[in-house]
C-alpha cells in the first residue's frame, strides 16, 4: 500500500511530527513501513514554460527548435526530440543545473550545431513510472492542460513535493488497504481526530428506479448491491490534483469517471465500477452465477471462459463483469458516455479470490474483496463517487439509489477485563489507561463491573477474539513498554534428540566425503513423481498447481538431485557432487494426509578429489560412490549389516546398479544414470544413490556413533586370491559367503581387481581380492593364517562356477 502523506494530510494533522518520525511510529504500532520516499527526488530548477514556437531542426528531422518561456518573459532555445511538441503548449522544463532521477545532469549543450539550454520533460523523466503515465503522454513529454504562468516551480505545481510511504501489510490487515484506514490508524497513534470526506449529494427530481432495475438472484455471494445513476456526465482528463493522487498511490489516470471510481477505492477501501448505461441497453442489472461455458470479454481485452462458480453482474442478458473481479469490455465508459451507473457492492470474499484465482485475474478490487470490506462503506462510498462526478463531470444525480441490501452491517461485540489483558502483556496497566486507547481507535466501549464491553467497528475485520484485543492495546501503548521478565519454573537444557543427533552425524559423513548439500523442491511433476522410488505407493496431487512441473509431491529425492545437476553442467561446472536430506510422501495416512519418509539422496559426476592419493582428482565411478555409502555405513554401526544386490531399475543402467539391504530388506538404491537418461539431461558418467533415513537411523546401534577401534599392537598378514567366477556371479555373493564361514581372525575383504578378456573363458570372469588376517592379542604364525584361509577356500567353493584361479 503506497500512502501519499500529501493525501493524508487531508483527513488527519500529522503536523507534530516529521515525515521519519511518522513512519517511525507507524512501524513501532505494528504496520511495518517498507520505504520513505521523497517523490521530488531531491529536484531543483525544474520549472513550468509556454512553447512560443516550434521549428523542424535543419540537420535533424526527428529534433525540434522550440522557444520557451521561462518566466520573466525570458526565451530558451531548447532542443526537444518528442513527437508531442508543439507551439501553444505548458509544459515541464528542466532548467541548466538540474539534477533529474538517475543522476542526470542537465547543462547547456549543441544538438547538431543548434543551442539547446536545458530539456523538455516527460514525466518518465522526472521519476515517475512508465506504466502510470496517461497514455496519451507515455511516448513523449507531458502537456499541462491548464493556465499557469510560465516559471512557475513545477515541483509544487505538480504536487511532487510530497512523502510516499510503502506500508507492507499483513493479510489481516485489510483496513490499512485505503487512505481513510491508515488516517484513522495514524490519528489513534497521535490521538487526534479524523476529517471524513464530503459525501453531500444534491440530487435531481428524476428517480434512478425508473431508468433501472435490479435482481440479485444469489444472495449469500451478493447480500448488499448499490447503484446510483448519473447523468449528463462529460468524459474528460482528470484535473491535475486527482490524477496526482492516483499516481502516487500507484494507479495509471484514464479519464474523470474511471479516476473518480479508483480514487475512491484508494479512499474508502471500497471497489467500484461504473457502467455506461447506454451500452447496458436493457436498463436492467442481474447478478447471478455464470452459466457452464459461458464467455466474457473483460476490460483488459482478453476473453473468459466462466464456471457455474463464477458469480457475474449482467444486463440480464449476458455478462457485463465478473464480480468482485473485473468489468466487460461491453460496457466500459468511453469518451461518449453520457450517462453513468455506479455500482458499489458487498461481494463474499471466498468466491471473488476462488474466481480471481482460477482465471489468473487479480485486481485491486479483489485484492480488497478477497480480505473483506467494511459493509457500513459500500454507500458511503457510492455517495462519494457520485458527488465528485457532480463537481468533475458536471453530472446530474437522480435520487433514489437502485439498491438491494441483506446485509449484516452490526458491529460485533467482545468483552474483556483489565486482568485478562495484563496477564497476558505481563503488565499493569490501569483500565482508564485501556479504554483511552480503545477509544482513540474507535471503538465503542462501555467500563462495567471491573469489565470493558467493546464495539468493534465493522472496518476492523481482523477483530474477532479477546486475544485480539490485547494485541490493539499492547500496540499502541507500545511494545517497548513491555517489561523484560526472567522466565519462572523449572527448566532444562536443550538437546538434539537422539533421531536429530544421528541425522547430524549422517551430513557430516557426507560432507566429509567432499558433497555439498542441496534443498530441492518437494513438489515435482507427475511424471518424476515415482521415478527412482524405493516404495510403491500412491501419489499425492495438489488440487490447484501452478504449474505441471510442480503439481506432486515426490517419492524420490534423486529427480530433483539430477535435475540440479543439469543446471550445473549446462552452465560449464562439469563436476558435481551434491547430497539432499529431506522428506519424501508416500500414500496417506489414517488423516488422509500424506505419509513422510526422510531420506538421504546423493548425486556426483565429474572429476572426485581423492584425498587418499594427495589430493589427486579422477573420474567418478559407481565404485566411488559406493564408498561413501560404506563409509555413512560405518559411521553408523551398520557395516557389517549391509549388503548390495545388483538389481535392474527404471532410468538406471542395468549393469551398474545395486539394491542396498539392511538385514536383508531393501533400505536403498545404487547405481549409474542410463545413456538414455544422461542423454535426456544432458550429463555423462552420473552416479545416484538414495538410502530410507528412518529405517537405518531407526537400525543403528545403540553404542555411541563416535566410538572407535585401537590401532593394533601386532602386525597382520594379507593373502590375494584371484576367482574365476560366472560373470552374472556378483562379487558380494563371495564376500557373503566368506563372512558366513565366521573365520575369526579375518579381519578385512576387498575386491581390487576384475578381468573380463580374452584369456577368460565365454561367460567367465576373474576377480581378484585382498584378506587381511590380524590377531589383536599376538603375533600370527604361518600355521594360524593357513587354517583360517583353507576356511575361506571352503567357504568360496560352495559358490556354485567359482573356483581358485
């Protein structure tokens, strides 16, 4: 919400205070104040001039020679390159000397060997929003309308010389979304009064009944509909004052009528629309639901397509607005309108944002709609509307507005008492003190029986419960009036759980091993959604996505890992390593909420620094990979329970892919992208994997995470052993097989070699592993090392195709 304190001034005096200060205050009474902007950018010699003639340039023909006075009767020669010039014109003139927004500095200059002492403006120049300029001076200088005698300070004629302060709200904050709303808010804080705005209307004989009717045919959507009708209305430009106002507040000026109906939007809070009467045709207004199908073309010129939802305003024929939303094209006021029909209405806020959502159509009357207007407004401000089509157009109002009301207009009640407040402020203050406060925002309020029975004003929607009324008084008295208290009663240290201790833990592995984390989006498409997933289960769809891309909540972590990748690769950064920890959604629950399961997920590609090898760089493979996983393994106590199966996976390569099982049940997944896969995103030589958090976290031991083994006071033996083995044999298979024989001084298994040649026979393999054998109590002896590898021999011969090599 953009506040002109120019504009403000008009309802409350804030003249005790700076403009800082003021903003200051606001902020300190719960409506954060975003920006303070000076609107005259700090300008000087900026001045009106009258154009005595206008000349083509001789060397250019884009450029003209145009002499301006500047007050005094004093002639510049300025050089202008707007198509808009002309002789006859006022017109903004900034002067040698002037500084313009941006830092432009305008001095004398030659313009193709012609004099030019200073520059024309247009109204983008002097800072002011291409999109807020009037359309008929958006591409070129702006031309003022009326007399005014040249030299006048154009800053102050302009009425640029103002404070512009950007309030951000919150949504329950609906009130401060109009000017009468933020002076009242400001008058509370200063505890003046408010000057409401003059709403007198003179209106002629004619009954506005006898040029209109109306029908409300649904009544809960539409419980208040006003229309006022206007005649002998003259389409024109604003004055100058009123298109400032709309300017500042962040509107683009149009002509009299549309201004008149937004600038009392920006005042009272209330939207408006007015209709050419004429283009009605029928004389007649419906506000009904749309049909299935049904179409629209809104004011923006771009057709609707409509639900039975929708609720529309129609001349009983066909649609002439949305409600809430937007007006029809069909009946907009043109420079031919002569008669005028104000509609000012109370419309349900659900169904407008329900609308405005679906057709991706927000507007300034939803936005308002949608958080609720004050219901004691909606005539108010069609009175208003209509005087000033009186004093701008030369309109003729009839009497006897058109109107249909069922609306709840009572003010809602709600009482509190002293002790109630301040034990919840933790403060004493007095209930004289309270009932001031609540009076100076404007609310009935009556002290009875140690009690205070309060009125809210029906403009405060957000006032609802007891609880909202200590936070009205804690407000203005001020929160840094709060004492600062020592909590009482027992306390106790914070700590992780044992569940967020283990998570800790399993980051560190992974960063340790050299990946950065990643946070990826939970929502994914449809057909991503189960991709990679360790579990089938049902998806979970958003009601109303965005966007595709983004309509179902995942089941795998690694799409997104990929997808990341991608964009990294695609942008010259060739090697990546990146982690996730975050949830996936599996089915529903009992609630018929979606079950979440935490998982760790991994991604590299690329070069890997090994620090093993002085801090070499090479190729990343499923072997690297694999390692961390073993290492997370370790750290957690479940080396010796996991195992890995090669396995076939959707988007994964078939030979480079294992299950990873914890007890013999399937905790994770392992494994190379597929060509066709990489291809499709662009990558090469990618490895993912993605392991169920809660079901090893849930599995680890209950042994301190950080334990350790001592380095051992004997030294070990190490035997190699090379296997000819089927090649669909997996080498975990022989690991397996050895573990099971229990040979109790072997201490450690790798495979450190795999040969596939020529010397092998068809359908064979060898495979070469390293035993270390160790006692921690002694040294062994040859005799010890044979008995336990003959163990590890048998074991290995029970593998049906395996044999020593």
């Amino acid at each position: 919400m953009l506040v002109s304190l120019n504009w403000l001034k008009e309802y409350v005096d804030t003249s005790a205070l700076t403009d800082a200060e003021l903003a200051e205050r606001i902020t300190r009474s719960g409506i954060e104040v975003d920006a303070v902007i000076d609107s005259s950018y700090n300008m000087s010699n900026v001045v009106i001039g009258h154009v005595e003639a206008k000349e083509k340039h001789p060397e250019a023909d884009k450029l003209s020679i145009c002499q301006v006075n500047v007050g005094a009767d004093e002639l510049q020669q300025i050089i202008c390159g707007a198509p808009n010039v002309d002789a006859g014109q006022n017109v903004i003139v900034a002067l040698p000397g002037a500084v313009l927004p941006g830092g432009m500095k305008i001095k004398k200059a030659k313009l193709r060997g012609e004099v030019s002492n200073g520059m024309i403006c247009s109204l983008q120049e002097l800072g002011v929003e291409s999109k807020l300029v009037p359309k008929a001076y958006a591409e070129g200088i702006y031309v003022i309308a009326s007399d005014v005698a040249p030299g006048t300070d154009a800053l102050d004629y302009l009425h640029y010389r103002d404070t512009i302060l950007e309030l951000d709200l919150t949504p329950n904050r609906s009130d401060a979304l109009s000017m009468l709303g933020v002076a009242y808010e400001v008058a509370a804080i200063l505890n003046t009064t408010v000057t409401l705005p003059n709403t007198a209307i003179t209106p002629i004989a004619a009954k506005a009944s006898d040029k209109l009717s109306l029908r409300v045919e649904d009544t809960h959507a539409n419980p208040m509909y006003v229309a006022k009708v206007v005649q002998n209305v003259k389409v024109q430009p604003s004055p100058l004052w009123l298109q400032q106002r709309l300017m500042a507040a962040g509107v683009r000026p149009l002509n009299n009528v549309v201004d008149i109906t937004n600038f009392v939007l920006m005042e009272y809070g209330q939207p408006l629309h007015a209709f050419d009467y004429d283009r009605l045709q029928t004389g007649e207004i419906v506000v009904r639901k749309a049909t299935e199908g049904e179409k629209i073309v809104t004011l923006d010129t771009q057709e609707r397509t409509l639900q039975a939802t929708d609720l529309v305003i129609t001349n009983g024929k066909e649609p002439v607005a949305i409600a809430g939303v937007m007006g029809g094209a069909n009946s907009e006021v043109t420079d031919e309108t002569t008669t005028v029909v104000i509609e000012a209405a109370y419309f349900e806020g659900q169904g407008v944002r329900q609308t405005s959502r679906r057709l991706g159509l927000r507007s300034d009357s939803s936005a308002r709609f949608e958080k609720g207007v004050d219901p004691n407004r909606v005539q108010k401000a069609a009175d208003r509307a209509a005087s000033l089509l009186v004093e701008l157009a030369g309109g003729e109002v009839l009497a006897d507005d058109v109107v249909f009301d069922e609306l709840n207009k009572e003010e809602k009640q709600i009482i509190v008492s002293p002790d109630f407040v301040n034990a919840r402020l933790g403060m004493k203050i007095s209930m004289d003190e309270m009932k001031g406060i609540l009076e100076r925002l404007q609310f009935g309020v009556t002290a009875e029986n140690g009690k205070l029975t309060l009125a809210v004003p029906t403009r405060r929607q957000d006032i609802v419960i007891a609880e909202d009324i200590v936070e009205e008084i804690a407000r203005l008295y001020g929160y840094d009036q709060i004492p600062m208290t020592l909590p009482q009663g027992a306390t106790q240290i914070g700590k992780l759980t044992p569940y967020q201790a283990d998570r800790r833990v399993v980051r560190d592995v992974m960063e340790g091993a050299g990946l950065y984390q990643a946070m990826t989006y939970s929502l994914t498409s449809s057909v991503a959604a189960q991709k990679y997933a360790l579990k089938k289960a049902p998806v979970t769809k958003l009601l109303m996505p965005m966007s595709e891309e983004r309509s179902t909540l995942r089941q795998s972590l690694i799409p997104s890992l990929v997808e990341s990748v991608a964009h990294n690769v695609a942008r010259s950064n060739n090697s990546v390593a990146l982690y996730e920890v975050g949830s996936v959604f599996l089915g529903q629950n009992e609630h018929g909420q979606p079950y979440e399961e935490e998982h760790v997920a991994a991604v590299i590609t690329g070069k890997w620094l090994d620090h093993a090898w002085q801090g070499e760089t090479k190729q990343v493979d499923f072997f690297v990979l694999k390692g961390v996983i073993e290492a997370l393994m370790i750290k957690l106590g479940l080396h010796e329970r996991i195992s890995f199966v090669k396995a076939e996976v959707d988007g994964l390569h078939p030979g480079r892919t294992a299950h990873i099982l914890l007890d013999g049940e399937m905790v994770g997944l392992i494994g190379g992208l597929h060509p066709a896969t990489q291809k499709e995103a662009g990558v090469k030589d990618t490895y993912v994997m993605e392991l169920n958090l809660f079901a090893l976290l849930a599995a680890a031991n209950d042994k301190p995470l950080l334990s350790y083994t001592a380095v051992p006071r004997f030294p070990g033996m190490s035997r190699d052993i090379a296997l000819v083995m089927n090649k669909d044999t997996a080498a975990g298979e022989v690991v397996a097989a050895i573990k099971q024989a229990n040979v109790k001084l072997l201490q450690n298994i790798t495979v450190f070699d795999v040969y596939e040649g020529d010397k092998m026979a068809e359908g064979k393999k060898s495979v070469a592993f390293s035993l270390t054998y160790l006692d921690p109590e002694h040294t062994l002896k040859d005799e010890e090392v044979v008995a336990a590898h003959n163990k590890v021999l048998k074991a290995i011969a029970t593998i049906e195709g395996t044999e020593v090599r």
